[in-house]
C-alpha cells in the first residue's frame, strides 16, 4: 500500500468514525431521553440534519484539502519513489517528470543531478574493471575467436563457456548447447567421464605426471559423428573446485581419411611387390646372362618396361588419391566476396601492378580463403598477360544455388586449351604446395571463359558456393503490434515446488517471444516465428540464442504482416512447428520461461504441444505483470513503454528476435528493481505476477 493509498484511507475511516460515533450517541439519548415537549423522533430527526450538515461540510472541507495535498504532494511523492528505485537500480539517467505545481521544492533537480552522477560513477568503475576483468571473463575473449571448438565445463559436466567454433561443431543439434546445460546431451557419457576421473586421479596421485592433459574420442549423441577430443583440467576459483577444458574437432572425415590412407598404403604396396619383384627378377636374370641371345634379351626387357609403366601409373594413381585426401582436410567458412576482392586488390598492387576493380555486392560464399586467394591471384595474373590495358574488373551475381564471380576486360575471350592448361599451375606460396585443379575442385569449382554482354569484353567465370548467411532475412521498420492479454491464462501457472524457494539470481532464464498468423491460436491462428535467449547469473551470453522462421501451412494475412514484416515468400520453405517446437524445448531444457505478455505465447505453445510430443511444464515469469506489480500507477506496461522507462533502447519492434533481447534487458532491470522490494526467490516472483492477475479480475468483475 502507497503512502496516497494509506492518506485516502485514513480520510475514509475518519468519516466512518464520526458517522458511527455520532448513531452511538444518538441511539443512547434515544433511550436516556427525559420527557420532553416535542416527540423523541421529531428531535432526532433535528439532530440527525443538524450532525449530517456539519460532518458533510466538514468532510467536502477535509476532503478537498486532502485532494489538494494528494495533487501536489503525495503524488509527487509516489512519482518520486518510483523514479528513484529506477535511477538507482536501473537507469540512472531517468528523467523525472512533474507537474510544477508541486510542494516538493528542489527536491526533483537534486535527485536528478544525484542520477548523474551516479550514473558517471558506475561508468568509471565499468571503465576501471574492464582493465583488471577475471579470469573467466579473460578465457573467455581468449576463446571466443578460435577455431577450434571449445568448452569448459565444471565437475558435474555442465558447460561453463562456450566458443563459437563449438557452436559449428553442434550445428544440427546447437538448441542442446547451452551454458548451464550437462555436456552428455551433446556427447556419449563414458569416455568424459573417465577421462575426468583420470585426470582428477592423476593430480590427487603423488607420483603423477607433469602433463595435465588426455586425448581421447566419442561420438555425438544426436548423430553418427565422432569427435577428437583433447580435455585439461584446470582448478577453479574455490579452494577443492575443478574445471576442464575440452577442445574438440570433428573427426569423422578425418578418421575417414586415416583408414582411407592405411587402405591406400596397404593397397599399393600388395599392388607393388608383383611388379617389383618382376623386375627384379628381369634385372637379375640380365645381369647374371650377359651371353644371353638378342631374342631373350628383348624378351626381358620388354618385362621391365611393362612393369615399369605398371608401376608409373600406380604411384601416379596412388599421388592423386593421396592429393585428395590432404584437400579434404581444409575448412570451409563464411566469406563476404568484397572481402576478398578487397584483399585481392592490395595484394595485386604490391606484386604485379595489376589494377583489379572489385565489387561492392554483399554476397556470403563458402570459401577456404586463404586458398581461394591465391587461385585467384595467379589466374588474374595469367590475365594479366592477356588484357591490353591492364586493367581488370569484378563483378559478383546471385545465380541458381551459385553466385558467380565474374573478372571482364577489353578483348576477346581465352581459348579453352589455354584455360586448361592453367589448372596444372603449381600455386608457389610457402607451405602451399598445391595446384590450382586441387583449390578449385576442393570448391566445386569449374572455370571458362566467354564474351560479356558488353562489345568488346570477354569475361573468366567463376561459380561459387553460396553461404546459407546469404538468405538471412533482413532487419525492417515494423509497425506496431496491438497489445493483447488473456488473465485467466497466467492464474494457472504455478511454480514447482521444488523451486521455489531458489534464488533468482541463481537461476537460468530464457526469454522467448513469437509472431504469429493471429491473435487466436483456437481458431487456428499459427507461430510464423520463435526466438529465445538465454540469462545465466544475470548475464545474456553472446551466443546464447535461438531463432527460426516457421511455416504455418496457412496463408499470413496481410494484416499480421504490417505488424511483423513477415510474408508468405519468407516461410514458404522453411520447417513447420512440429520440427521446430522440439528443437525449442530442448534450448529451453528445465530453464524458467519469461515473456512480455507470456499468457499469449504461452498459449500457442500449449496448443501445439500434443501434436509436437513435448510439453512445458517450466516456471513461468511475465515481464507484464511484473510491471503492474512494481509501477501499478503508471498505465503504459507495453514492452516499448516499460523499455522507455528503465533506459533499455528498443531494436528491431516485433520481430521475435528482437523483442526477445528487448525482453531480457527489461527483465534483468525488473530483477534489481523487485530486489529492493524484498522480492529474491521465484515463488515470491510468481506471487507477485500472480497478485497482479488477481486484482485484474477483480477490476473486470467491477467493469473498470
């Protein structure tokens, strides 16, 4: 109860005081009246207008210098308390906005100047603490930019951090990847586990080795994969505590590789030992029959030269294979074709003087690009020796499932001999012993050259492999979705038991949001979109999220696609729900669910999940009601007004993604701000949201 909720009750009960004060008195006087000369009920009947006139005309009196007092000062006050909880706790640039008709004085400048100063102290200190950071916030920048897969994990097996390189690893099965999350979801148990056990007993064991590190392999749970890895163990920050380093590749290719290698060696020395030894035996018989006629003579030679060229062509077999095998073994990433053409540009002008125009497109390719450079340094250069002025330009298309790299000149085109003979080029770069076939045919790549649509310019073509980054959808100015909220839902929700009484801030959150066909799923509306993002210790890890598009199998009115910018052409060929909404369930795992308005998106999932074959029985939080709970006198509880309240800058309005980042920087504000409030556990949180449903009944019921 506020400080104005507690004024205008006082007032109430004083009013209630001298009514009932006053039918006390009249009830005895009733019955001690003396006999008087008027009846008992014509002089009550006096008293009673004379006592209502005084208390009414005390009351309006009382009742509008009260009002008055609430005008400019209680509700000052309340606005003052509620901008300072979000100034100390939240935004400390919050702006505080009053009537100036208040009693307050000074008091709402000096509190702002406070906010500002406040607000550059903590900047100082940001500042003062990103120079010394901890141990884990340094491993993880170390790690982050790797390109090996990478996770720590803690004695129990739950990841601690995470590197993108792992990330890419797990890309089929990346919901499972969490922090938080046990790593037996993504690997077979036992090989980890004895390699911990091995490595714990190893430091607690007297004479144990200086090496702290055991390689070892598993496979993936969700998929034939198996993995080398490499584990360390390394002690944590408390006294007793382990933790372990797990690098791991994908060694499915590159066992394939090895046994494809044991097979070739073992294959071509069977093969060899024939040949061999037939010429040995030639050699022998030669050398040991100098006498020997012509006839025989030719006859033995004729045998070393047949298996000679036997040989020849097997060690010529046995050098391609053994050519193809080493290719397979180079990594593929995602690259920006004005990367590299920029890259080739400088590279051009310090060797050769070449002028290469590049292309501005942003097209993604897949690409080793170290390699893909030096293929294409060394044909620009054999161009270069067939362009008459000396320049070249570049452009990149989208084509069917390639995008094409295009290099023009003036002249004609290059003859198909002379572009096959380049493919034998030997690209001279140190420790880079290929030739151009190879790095071309490691990239499904074929080469040719042809006239341009321009009169009087040929043109090379390349044909590339398309990024999947190429057909993320991009981000646009949406208009505003209608807000939307079913109270009856959210009443429902309770949380577990056995959770209850946990921390909050010892919990992992997801906070997801959804766009849909529709504002009523059970009349067949659909999820086109669904995104989350992972809170751990109070913290959004980068990383930590998940985002899919979602065929509905029904057309998106054009209504729906004004507030969220997605059309049918968006989700024509992407996944339906029941793909999706599992791969969902298992990045949420046992995490407490947050929303903004959760009752809504709450429902669509608990529609789905019979036909999906999962069900969310998680906590539930509503950053919504949260809102009304902690500012119950302000009326703007949308996502956008309650961001503007606590300072979190609003991106990307009502796409799922967007909403749902916008979502967890609010809820993490909400955190610090239901802490002052004495509010630490999760039951105590759902409480309070659950109050909030309550009242909101109440008000319905009423007709407010």
């Amino acid at each position: 109860m506020n400080i104005r909720t507690r004024f205008w009750s006082i007032l109430g009960l004083y009013l209630l005081l001298v009514c009932g004060a006053w039918m006390g008195g009249a009830w005895q006087a009733m019955n001690t009246l003396p006999v008087l000369d008027q009846p008992a009920e014509s002089w009550l009947q006096t008293q009673t207008i004379y006592i209502l006139s005084v208390v009414f005309l005390s009351g309006a009196v009382l009742a509008k210098i009260w009002l008055w007092l609430d005008t400019v000062l209680l509700k000052p006050l309340v606005q003052m308390d509620r901008t300072v909880s979000i100034l100390a706790h939240a935004d400390p640039l919050q702006e505080i906005s009053l009537d100036n008709n208040h009693l307050l004085g000074n008091l709402p400048e000096g509190v702002q100047q406070l906010g500002h100063a406040l607000y550059h102290a903590r900047r100082q200190v940001k500042e003062a603490l990103s120079t010394g950071a901890d141990g884990t916030e340094r491993l993880e920048k170390i790690i982050k930019h790797l390109h090996v897969g990478l996770i720590v994990i803690n004695a129990e097996a739950h990841i601690i951090l995470y590197n993108a390189a792992a990330q890419n690893v797990f890309q089929s099965h990346m919901e499972s990847l969490g922090l938080g999350r046990s790593l037996y979801e993504l690997c077979t148990r036992q090989p980890v586990e004895t390699t911990m056990e091995f490595l714990l007993h190893r430091k607690n064991s007297a004479a144990g080795s200086d090496r702290n590190d055991v390689r070892f392999f598993c496979a993936a749970q969700h998929e034939e994969m198996m993995l080398d890895c490499v584990m360390t163990l390394y002690p944590g920050d408390r006294p007793g505590q382990n933790n372990f380093i797990l690098t791991l590749e994908e060694a499915t290719r590159k066992m394939s590789a090895a046994r494809r290698y044991d097979t070739l060696i073992r294959h071509a020395l069977e093969n060899s030992r024939n040949p061999v030894a037939s010429l040995r035996a030639a050699a022998e018989t030669l050398l040991q029959h100098a006498e020997m006629d012509t006839a025989n003579r030719l006859s033995f030679m004729q045998i070393i030269q047949n298996e000679s060229t036997d040989l020849s062509q097997q060690l010529d077999a046995i050098a391609a294979e053994a050519n193809t095998l080493a290719s397979e073994q180079w990594i593929l990433t995602d690259v920006l074709i004005s990367d590299l053409l920029a890259t080739l540009i400088r590279r051009l002008a310090k060797k050769s003087g070449l002028v290469l125009q590049g292309a501005s497109e942003s097209l993604w390719v897949r690409a080793d690009a170290p390699a893909l450079l030096l293929a294409l340094e060394k044909l620009l250069q054999k161009i270069g020796e067939q362009v008459q002025y000396g320049v070249i330009e570049s452009a990149a298309l989208l084509g069917d499932n390639r995008i094409y790299l295009d290099f023009i000149w003036s002249g004609s085109p290059i003859s198909v001999t002379e572009v096959e003979s380049w493919r034998t080029l030997i690209l001279d770069e140190e420790g880079f012993p290929f030739r151009l076939e190879e790095v071309l045919e490691r990239h499904g790549c074929e080469i040719w050259s042809q006239e341009h649509r321009r009169p009087g310019h040929a043109m090379l073509r390349l044909p590339l492999a398309p990024s999947p980054r190429q057909w993320q959808y991009p981000g646009q100015n949406i208009p505003e979705r209608p807000d939307f909220y079913d109270f009856s839902l959210m009443g429902s929700l309770h949380v577990p038991e056995h959770v209850a009484d946990r921390n909050l801030a010892d919990l992992t959150f997801v906070v997801f949001d959804t766009e849909t066909t529709g504002l009523q799923p059970s009349k067949g509306d659909e999820i086109i979109s669904l995104a989350g993002v992972r809170i751990v210790h109070g913290r959004i890890p980068a990383g930590e999220t998940f985002e899919r598009l979602v065929n509905p199998r029904r057309p998106i009115p054009i209504e729906s696609t004004r507030i969220h910018g997605i059309s049918n052409a968006d989700v024509h060929d992407k996944p339906a729900l029941e793909e999706v909404l599992p791969q969902f369930k298992a990045f949420v795992a046992d995490a407490v669910l947050v929303a903004h308005n959760a009752a809504f998106d709450m429902r669509f999932l608990h529609l789905k999940e019979a036909s999906c074959g999962i069900h969310f029985d998680n906590p539930v939080l509503d950053t919504l009601l949260l809102s009304v709970y902690l500012h119950d006198e302000v009326t703007d509880h949308t996502l956008t007004g309650i961001a503007k309240r606590l300072g979190v800058e609003v991106r990307e309005e009502h796409r799922a993604m967007g909403d749902a980042m916008v979502t967890a920087e609010v809820f993490l504000k909400l955190l610090d701000l239901l802490q002052v409030k004495g509010i630490t556990t999760l039951g105590a949180a759902i409480e309070a949201g659950n109050s909030m449903v309550q009242i909101r009944r109440q008000q319905d019921k009423a007709g407010y």
